[in-house]
C-alpha cells in the first residue's frame, strides 16, 4: 500500500486550515498543525509520545527540546 500523504503534506494542509481560521503567528501555526498530525499518529495525549512521532524537521532536534516546545505551546 502506498501512502500519498506524509506528515509534511498533512500539517500544510492542516496549517493553512488554521491560517485562515484562527489569528496565530507563524511559528505556533507551523507547530500545531505538526502537534495535530503527531497526535493522530500517535494516539496519545502525552508529550513523549507525540514528540515521538514528529518527523521531517523535528527528527533534527533533541526528544526532550520537543516535549519542551509543545508543553509551552499549551501553556
């Protein structure tokens, strides 16, 4: 089975969604739409398993710095 839509592909999607909906800054818009598409993935609320499953620019950057910006995004 071949998948047609990665996660970056997504979270435009779901960026430009909120662009148009809610009056974000770019950062936050960038970082939500990756938090919504890692939430699906990973069926799960907690920060570990979301960082988890952030991929393309995230896979970059340490585990604990991504639990770090999605728990301040929330915050």
């Amino acid at each position: 089975m071949k998948a047609y839509y990665n996660q970056e592909k997504i979270a435009s999607s779901f960026r430009n969604f909120f662009k148009k909906v809610l009056n974000l800054s770019k950062p936050h818009l960038y970082l939500i739409s990756y938090i919504i598409t890692a939430l699906i993935s990973s069926e799960s609320v907690v920060t570990s398993d979301i960082a988890r499953e952030l991929k393309d620019d995230f896979s970059l950057v340490f585990h604990e710095s991504v639990q770090r910006r999605i728990r301040r995004f929330f915050a």
